[in-house]
C-alpha cells in the first residue's frame, strides 16, 4: 500500500506511476475526480471489478460506472454514439457530465446488468485525466465503505479501505459536492435522470429534444 502527496510535482508523476502499474496488475486505487475521491479498477479486469464490487457491498443489479479519460475512449466503448450523446459531451466534458449509452456487445468486461448500457464521465481534475489516459476506461465509484461518510481527502479514504487499495492519490480536500448531472441518451429523446450540477435549462441549451424524467 502506497500515498502519494500529488500536489507536489515529483510525488505526482512517481504517484500516477505507481497508479497505472497497480490498476493495470488488476490492483485497486484511489485518486481524486473533481466532485469526490474514486475507487477505481480496470474496467475490463473482471476480479478487480469484482473485488470493488465486494468492498461495496453491490450486487450485480447495481451498475458500475465508468469513468475515461477522453471522448475518444468513449468513441471506442461504442458501435455508435448517440448525437445527443455527442453534443453534451463535446460540450461538457471534461466535468459533471454523466451519459448512458449503448456498449458495442464486443466488449469484454463485466460491468453488472446494465442491458447492454453504461454510464460513463470525463471527470475535470488533472490527476484523475493523466491516470486515465494512461489505465483506459475504469470502473470508478466513490471510495467509502458502505455507511461511512465520503471521504474528502485520500488520507480519509485509506482510513476506510486501508491495505484493500494498492495507491492512493492525495489531491487535496474534494472539490464541489454536488453530483454530476446523468443524462439517459440510449433512449430517444434523451432523458434527464438527475440534475446535479448541470440544469435542464443548461443541457437544453444544447440539446432542446431533452425530457426529464417523471
């Protein structure tokens, strides 16, 4: 188990390092992401999303979001991408922007009963990018146990989760707590599911077909 300060240059890249090494040896690690601090493991490593499943407490009818470190990844997760999906992302992302889309049924991972769907975010913190445009697509959730209070440090996720996480990343204390908005675009019309940092009014400005759900 290691901590690395990523606030300070030289602890970062050794921190990101030991980051990539641990999620791609199908390790857990911690990191910041904008909005809280992220558990997350390889997307496509079925026992490190089982193991963070496990901590969890999920079942598989709960789905495991992902998080990537570009709209490109995106691109490759997808046999076609929605255009509602791609004008809210080219507009929102890196950010609180959450979208479902279709996977392309190729993919081998193992993400939970999602009906051949996914959610998935660019976060907007630096740390959370440089790892994930190093790792790929990963599954990311927040890094509490179930019942605890979400931590806002890396310091305060390792006293949760302790020697079940290989890395941790300390980004300083977590940045707005407000969720990010989830936006439903495998349906048609695209629908609002949750309006978290990003209104209704503010998406349809974008994208004016968008419905709220009841």
């Amino acid at each position: 188990m290691m901590s690395y300060d990523c606030r300070t240059l030289a602890e970062r890249d050794q921190g990101i390092a030991a980051a990539v090494e641990a999620v791609k040896s199908g390790q857990l690690v911690v990191f910041p992401t904008g909005t809280m601090y992220g558990l997350g493991a390889d997307a496509f490593d079925e026992d490190a999303v089982a193991e963070l499943r496990r901590l969890k407490d999920h079942g598989r009818d709960v789905a495991s979001p992902v998080m990537v470190g570009s709209q490109q990844t995106l691109d490759g997760l997808v046999l076609v991408l929605p255009q509602a999906a791609r004008e809210l992302v080219e507009a929102y992302w890196p950010g609180e922007l959450s979208v479902i889309v279709e996977h392309a049924p190729s993919l081998a991972w193992d993400i939970g009963d999602t009906d051949g769907t996914f959610l998935v975010r660019q976060p907007l913190h630096p740390v959370a990018l440089e790892l994930l445009r190093e790792t790929g697509p990963m599954v990311v959730v927040g890094a509490s146990l179930p019942g605890k209070t979400p931590p806002t440090t890396a310091d305060e996720a390792q006293e949760q989760l302790g020697s079940a996480v290989s890395v941790y990343l300390e980004g300083g204390p977590g940045g707005d707590p407000v969720p990010s908005t989830i936006v439903d675009c495998a349906e048609e019309p695209p629908m609002l599911l949750r309006a978290g940092a990003l209104s209704l009014d503010t998406l349809r400005t974008v994208v004016p077909e968008l419905v709220e759900s009841d």
